[in-house]
C-alpha cells in the first residue's frame, strides 16, 4: 500500500485503495499473492488481459519481489 499511498492523492482514493485491496484479499492474510490478483482481475477482463495486468502490477508494486503484494507495499 505504501506504493500507493505515493501515488493516491485524497482520503478517499486511500479508503478505496483499502476496500479494493481487502476484497482481493481472498485468504485474508494481508498480502496479496498473484493467484489472488489473477483471479480478482480475470472476473472482470477476462483472463488474457488479466494475466498481463497481473504482471505488470507485480512487477511495480512488489517492492521485496517476495512475490505478494503486501499491505505494507
């Protein structure tokens, strides 16, 4: 979150930011693993597009390349 946190600007971007990440979030562990993020982005443009997406925000946002997103990035 913290990658985001840089690049949200209002209150409510954050608490958006927030919602999206825990509802992605599936085994509640507060990271965010690629089959998480996959299937999270596949239900809404298919899984192709998905998977691309996919990469690209793991490739940014996971600081530690531990290979989840966590809360804290």
């Amino acid at each position: 979150m913290t990658f985001l946190i840089a690049h949200l600007v209002t209150k409510e971007e954050m608490q958006e930011a927030q919602l999206a990440f825990q509802s992605l979030d599936k085994n509640n562990d507060g990271k965010l693993s690629h089959a998480e993020l996959l299937e999270g982005f596949a239900a809404t443009m298919g899984i192709n597009a998905a998977q691309i997406e996919v990469d690209r925000i793991m490739a940014v946002a996971d600081i530690d390349k531990n290979g989840h997103i966590d809360y804290s990035e």
